[in-house]
C-alpha cells in the first residue's frame, strides 16, 4: 500500500485541483498522485518539508518551497483547525473528513489561504 508525506495544506489543494498548476510536470504528478490516494486510501503522515505533491514543482528548491514561509502559515492553519500536528499520521479518507467537516463545509478556507494565487479558483467553488 501507498504510504506518503503530505503537507497539511496539500489536503485542501487536493481537494479544488482541476488539472491546473505550475508546470505540466507538476500537474502530471498532481493528477498521479491523486487518483493513488482515492485508489488505495494510503496511511498519511503529514509533514513541514517538501511531500509527495512537490516533487515536479518548479518552486521546489532542493526539498525548500520557494514560497516557504507562506505555505509554512498555510500548515500551521489547517492543523489548529483539524486538530493535528506534524508527524501525525492518519488515512487519507480521514484526513479528508476532517478538512470537509472542520474547513470546507463551515466555510473557513480564506482562513487558510486568502493570499494564495489560486484563491480565485478554489474560494469561488
Ligand atoms: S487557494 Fe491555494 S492553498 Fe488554498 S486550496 Fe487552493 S491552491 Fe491550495
């Protein structure tokens, strides 16, 4: 079974991506990546570093996101409001269900990621 890294907020992107991103290689690994995790519902173990979804990004900087610190307080944000920390593991599904329940269906997300270039996208679904 699939075992990956995911940050937090990875969960969320996840959950809006509609086959768009910042290069085709990013969305090719985006799109192979979650037709696994809704394929086999994989044990998640959620992490600050670069996870499974960076690789193929071009802001990847050898494991840095160029953006970290933004995407540091993104993290930050989804843990105090699904109640988890860094070095938890959990499935998939479950992951899902508390980003649905906690985030996505009380209609929290500009709590997360107001700033974010996809915003527009994603706050408007
Ligand atoms: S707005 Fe950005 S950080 Fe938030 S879910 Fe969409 S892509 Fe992810």
């Amino acid at each position: 079974m699939l075992t990956c890294k995911l940050r937090p907020h990875h969960g969320l992107c996840i959950a809006f991506f509609e086959g768009k991103g910042y290069s085709p290689d990013f969305v090719e690994n985006m799109t192979r990546v979650i037709a696994a995790l809704n394929e086999d519902d994989p044990a998640i173990t959620l992490t600050d570093r670069a996870d499974t979804i960076c690789a193929g990004c071009p802001n990847d900087r050898g494991g840095v996101c160029e953006s970290a610190d933004k995407v540091a307080r993104y993290d930050a944000a989804v843990l105090r409001l699904i109640g988890r920390k860094c070095g938890d593991t959990l499935r998939w599904s479950e992951l899902c269900a508390l980003a649905d329940a906690r985030i996505l269906d009380p209609g929290r997300l500009g709590e997360v990621c107001l700033d974010c270039q996809w915003y527009g996208i994603c706050g408007n679904k």
